[in-house]
C-alpha cells in the first residue's frame, strides 16, 4: 500500500485504525527498514549521489545552504540500532527480575 493509498485509507471506526496500525507496525519491518535504508545509502555512495539537507540561510547567495547530511543519517542509524539492543537488555532483565521475585515470593 502507497502512502498516498494509506493517506487516504478510510478510518472511520477506531477498530479499523488500529488494525491497520497493526499491519504496519512490526518489529521485523523495522528491522528491514534499517537494513533497506543502510542499502540505499551505499547503492547512493556507490552512484556518486549525494543526501543532502536544506537549511533556509537569508545570509546566503541563494538564501539556501546545502549540506552533505550522509553522516548524521548513518550516526542516527547507528544510534538507533543501539538504542533497540539496549532497550532488548533491559527488556532481558526485567524479565528476569521479574521471574526471579515470583519464585522468591511463590507468586502463581
């Protein structure tokens, strides 16, 4: 489903909302988008295309300032990776934490 479709997706009930939500937010599509993202940006390197940001500067010849923004998007990817193992860490030890007080106190 195009953005435009998904745009224009009728959500007249909450229950349709969410089944649709649902459909698009799974841990493995995040996971592929990274990767998919990470695959655009080397096909882009190796083509000699650039991703750039445009920031309004009034300064400017063209009151436009162009930059190479190839850096921050793979430091944010980064981050983001890192950010989703630490968060599965913690997941890990609350888990345990949480296993480990049930058998202490004979919760059942």
């Amino acid at each position: 489903m195009s953005l435009f479709q998904r745009e224009f997706t009728d959500f007249s009930s909450k229950k349709g909302y969410i089944e649709e939500v649902k459909k698009h937010n799974h841990k493995e599509d995040e996971i592929d988008r990274l990767a998919e993202l990470e695959k655009k940006m080397e096909m882009k390197k190796r083509k000699g295309n650039q991703l750039c940001w445009i920031v309004y500067n009034p300064a400017s010849e063209y009151s436009y300032d162009i930059e190479d923004a190839m850096e921050e998007v793979r430091w944010m990817v980064f981050e983001i990776k890192r950010l989703k193992n630490e968060n599965r860490h913690y997941k890990e030890f609350i888990n345990e934490m949480k296993n480990q007080m049930i058998s202490e106190f004979d919760i059942k």
